[in-house]
C-alpha cells in the first residue's frame, strides 16, 4: 500500500488556527459504513447519532506545557525544546531547536532563569537528554514557563486560552505533547446529557508523544515504524469494556489514540488491562477486535492518523467523507470539526 494512496488537497484556509467560542458548536458528520451515506450535524446533537446502547471510552491524558524558549548560558543563543518523557526523575527526553549548536554541558536558561536544562546527551535518534535544575517544584515553574505545545500547523504562538482550550474538559493524567483532539468537542453539559440518556462512559490513559507530528517517510507504508507511546488501561475499566461487549453494548473510541489503545489491550479478542508501551501501526486491512464507532477529527494527508479511520471505515469511504467535508467547508485539525464513524 502506498502513501500516495492517502494524500489529498486541503486548502490552508481550512485548517482551523483557533477553537470555536463553545466546543461542542463544532460541527459533526456522520459517516454509516453500511449505507455509506453522510449526515450534517452539530456536535452538541451526537447523541441522536449514538448506537442504541454505547459506552464511550475516552483518553483522560493531560497536556503538559511541554514547549520551552530560552538562552545558552554564555553565548545568549536561542534554543526551544519540546519535552516528550521524564526518563529519571528531572531527567527529560526532549526534542531541541536548533540542535546541531547544542553540546554535551551545554546549559540553557527558561524564564528568569528559574530554570536551567543541561544536554547530558545527544542520542542518534534525534532526540537530547536534558537534566532540569530548579527551585520549588517542577510542575509549577513549568506551569509559569512553558507554553501549549499546539502543532505546528497552527500558525500563531499559544496564548492563556489555549491552556484550557487545547485540553479536554475530563484530562486528568499529565504526560502528553499533543492533546488528543477528539475529545475537545465535548462540554459537562454534554456529557451529563449523554450519562442522562443512558449512555455510559470508561477511561483510559494514552500520553500521546512526538508521533502524531511524525510524518511518514517511505512510500510503502508497511514499513513505517509507529513512536511508541505510553498506554495505561486500569483492571476495573478493562472489565467495564468486557462486560459492555457481552451485553452488546457498542464501543465508542472517542478518539484515534483511544482505537489504538484498545486494539493493543484487546489484541487477543480480549481487552486486557495494560500498563506500557505500545508501537501498534494501524493501516488497511488491521482486524478490529474492539472498536465498534469512532469519533475522530479530521486529519493530515498521508498521516498515520489518515491511515486509522481509512482501516476502520474503508479507503474509498475516507476519501469520499473528506470531499464531503470539503465541499460543505468543514474546519480541519485539531481545533477543527468532527466525524462519527458508524
């Protein structure tokens, strides 16, 4: 299979640069896989959509301010870094602009200088290591320096909004780079109207990491090599999955992160709990053994992303969803509108 076969023209113009004033004001197409029809809507209606019994799975992970600006020490050089997983406690695995003029010792300085990183190495992967000198504790001066790490196809510098609104409203468990933008759709209210109507809801735990900027570099895409990131599906939500799929309930993944998650944990047929790392690549012709819906953004040309809901819901019907998007000018990205795949 080729990465040509899931490219496709989007206009810049499409690419939402900001959320909308109420998240669930989004708009939502509704893809049916059996009739291959489409349906317009709003967000906030989803649950008109829903199977007649579902449980939803949601990705409770929690963006952090991962994305810092600062100096060389001595020489005044700029430097960001994007911090992807603390490897020992203040010791972190980062990716680092420019890297070429960094050097083992090299000391960079965040704020007023309430933060300093010094390079311990510089791995052949790309990455650097970077140990965190500081006073107080590390989540708050980080919290005070470091910014929103919003892709980079949003082309602006985050700002104070994009601290609540480039997070879900149920994120609890920090640990990502990017947030897992499904879930950005939903409001309290919402959910409470979805609890109300009898639709039940479980959680999970993917920190989602520098692989959803990764782009694909080899034509043939069965030779990628997925980033692997960090899962954690606790034994009582494991359960509430089982017992949901026994009684027929339906399976929402609110999100690709969470399709990922639960085809690792139930990779055997059963969903399992789960506590590491997984590098699983999701392209046409996986067998699901766990997802019945997904609710999803729309997503880069030739992406890994691209390649998940094209699995799911069939190549031809993508491409056939996107133009429809297209043509009714459906926003794109992370703060951009939603489908649900039936």
């Amino acid at each position: 299979m080729k990465l040509t076969d899931f490219d496709y023209h989007l206009p810049l113009d499409r690419i939402a640069q900001s959320p909308l004033q109420q998240r669930d004001a989004s708009r939502l197409l509704v893809v049916n896989r059996d009739t291959h029809t489409f349906h317009h809507t709003q967000f906030s209606q989803i649950g008109e959509y829903l199977p007649d019994t579902a449980l939803l799975v949601l990705n409770d992970t929690k963006v952090i301010p991962a994305r810092l600006i600062g100096n060389k020490r001595g020489t005044g050089g700029k430097i960001e870094l994007l911090l992807i997983r603390e490897k020992e406690t203040d010791i972190w695995e980062a990716l680092a602009k420019p890297r070429r003029n960094l050097r083992i010792g090299t000391q960079i300085e965040f704020g007023n200088s309430n933060l300093i990183a010094e390079v311990l190495a510089k791995p052949d992967d790309g990455h650097c290591l970077v140990r965190f000198n500081y006073e107080g504790t590390f989540s708050a001066i980080l919290a005070d320096v470091g910014m929103m790490p919003l892709p980079p196809y949003i082309r602006r510098a985050p700002n104070a909004e994009d601290k609540i609104r480039y997070q879900s409203v149920y994120a609890a468990t920090e640990g990502a780079i990017a947030a897992p933008t499904a879930g950005l759709h939903f409001t309290p209210r919402l959910l409470e109207e979805l609890k109300n109507s009898g639709v039940e809801t479980a959680t999970l735990t993917l920190h989602v990491g520098p692989g959803t900027f990764q782009p694909v570099k080899v034509e043939n895409i069965q030779t990628h090599k997925m980033h692997a990131e960090y899962i954690h599906l606790a034994e009582t939500e494991a359960e509430r999955i089982r017992s949901a799929r026994v009684a027929g309930v339906k399976i929402v993944a609110i999100g690709t992160t969470v399709v990922r998650s639960l085809e690792t944990a139930g990779i055997t047929g059963t969903v399992r709990p789960y506590s590491g790392y997984s590098d699983l690549f999701i392209y046409p012709g996986h067998r699901f053994n766990v997802v019945d819906a997904l609710v999803t953004n729309f997503h880069l040309p030739k992406s890994t992303l691209l390649m998940l809901v094209s699995a799911f819901a069939g190549k031809d019907l993508i491409q056939k969803a996107y133009q429809e998007a297209l043509q009714h000018n459906y926003r794109f990205y992370s703060y951009g509108d939603a489908m649900l795949i039936l």
